[in-house]
C-alpha cells in the first residue's frame, strides 16, 4: 500500500511539477512601448505569456519579448525571416521548367546553326549584306541624278545618304531631323514616298506601292531604273521633222 501511495505521489509531482515550482517575478517588464511593474509570470505557453502585475493580469506574444528577458524565462525566440531574395532571383526562381527547357533548345538550336555556318559562311554572308547595300546606294545615285539633283558622296553613307534623298524629293534639308523622331518619322516618310514620285514623274500610285511591303522594292528599282514620265510623254509627242528635199 505504502509503494503504492509513493508511486502516485510521483506521478502527481511529473504531471503538475511545472506548474508547482515557483512563480519568475520581475521588477519591470518592457514589452515595446508598453512597461509593466511588480511583475510575476503566472504561466506560460508556445506562443504567450501570462502575468500579473501592478496594474493587473495581462499577457504578451513570445515573438515581442526581448532576447534577454525570453531567456530569463527559459523561452526561445525565433529568429527574424530571412529577407526575400532579390527581384532577378526570385523571376529565375519562378521560370517555368517548359520555360525554361524551350530557352535552352532554343540556345542550343543557335549555337548549332552558328558551328554548320562556320567562319566561311559568315564572311560570306557579310560579303553579301554588303553588296546589297552597294546595289541601293546606287539605287539611290540614280533617282537622285534622274531628278537633276547631284547625289554627292553622302549617297554612299548610311543615314547621311538621306540628305541627298530629300533633295531630290524637293524636301528641305531640316525634315532630316525630323524623320528621327520617333513617330514623326513615319509621317516623313509618307511625304517623301509621294514626293519622290512625283520628282520622277511618276504617278501617286507609285509613292503608294513605296509605302507597302513587298511591292517597295518594285517601286524602289522602278524609280532608279525607269524613264521618267516627262520624258516619256515629251518623246511621244514630240512631232516628226518633216524634210524636204
């Protein structure tokens, strides 16, 4: 019977041992901008505390405590979150792995095209871009010249050929710093197709066809390669010379 009794004895003093062993008093408890006096912890949870104190009962988050009165009372305190990664982290993060597998192929794709064309190709690529671009400059010489304007050298230049081009469509030389403004450089450009048109002698369609897709280049090499149309319509109607003999 005796080791009976002790034996429940013990397991009352396990169960309620924490509860029965002193109460932590403290003469102030600052918890941010709120003091307390005459403090004493009455209990204590996972995430509060309880306490009395000169003015009444109260209780505060263990999160709020300080580090030194948390461990005063045997508590711990969570350490603060880390700070969110940076912004070009977090998009890396957050790419879809579809995402980014098509990113990769795609890279790959380039990179294998880049190796098949070889130095070789690329210099003959780049001969190529240049002798189209010989071939509109002199494109460019000749609307000029059947306007009865002189090109110039600036004809061979990029951008600077534009001046001779305006001079031929009998536009001042100032709209040049017009058409590079952006969106005032398309009303410039719908100027200059109708213009250049009209100096070769061509109808508006013509400055209409220069405006659209595909059917500029027709326009473009009809301007430098034909006749202009005064000089069409004056040798039809230009009477024979009657001879006498």
């Amino acid at each position: 019977m005796l080791r009976l009794c002790s034996g429940f004895f013990a397991l009352v003093l396990l169960a309620f041992g924490p509860s029965l062993r002193a109460e932590e008093h403290f003469e102030t408890l600052t918890v941010g901008v709120d003091t307390f006096t005459n403090v004493t912890v009455t209990s204590k949870t996972g995430t509060d505390v309880f306490f009395r104190h000169a003015r009444g009962f109260s209780n505060v988050k263990i999160k709020d405590l300080a580090t030194e009165t948390a461990k005063q009372l045997g508590l711990e305190v969570a350490p603060p979150p880390a700070p969110p990664p940076p912004e070009g982290v977090l998009s890396k993060l957050e790419v879809p792995p579809e995402m980014r597998e098509m990113q990769e192929k795609m890279a790959g794709e380039l990179a294998g095209g880049m190796q098949r064309l070889g130095r070789q190709g690329i210099i003959g690529v780049g001969l190529l871009l240049g002798v189209l671009y010989l071939f509109h400059c002199y494109c460019c010489m000749l609307i000029c010249q059947k306007t009865g304007n002189a090109p110039g050298p600036l004809v061979w230049v990029p951008v600077l050929q534009l001046f001779p081009l305006l001079r031929a469509a009998g536009m001042p030389a100032w709209w040049f710093v017009l058409s590079l403004v952006p969106l005032v450089n398309l009303v410039v450009a719908v100027m200059w197709c109708f213009k250049i048109a009209h100096a070769r002698g061509k109808s508006a369609l013509t400055g209409l066809c220069l405006l659209l897709p595909v059917t500029n280049v027709f326009a473009f090499l009809y301007l430098a390669f034909s006749r202009a149309g005064e000089e069409v319509e004056a040798a039809t109607s230009m009477p024979e010379k009657v001879t006498f003999n």
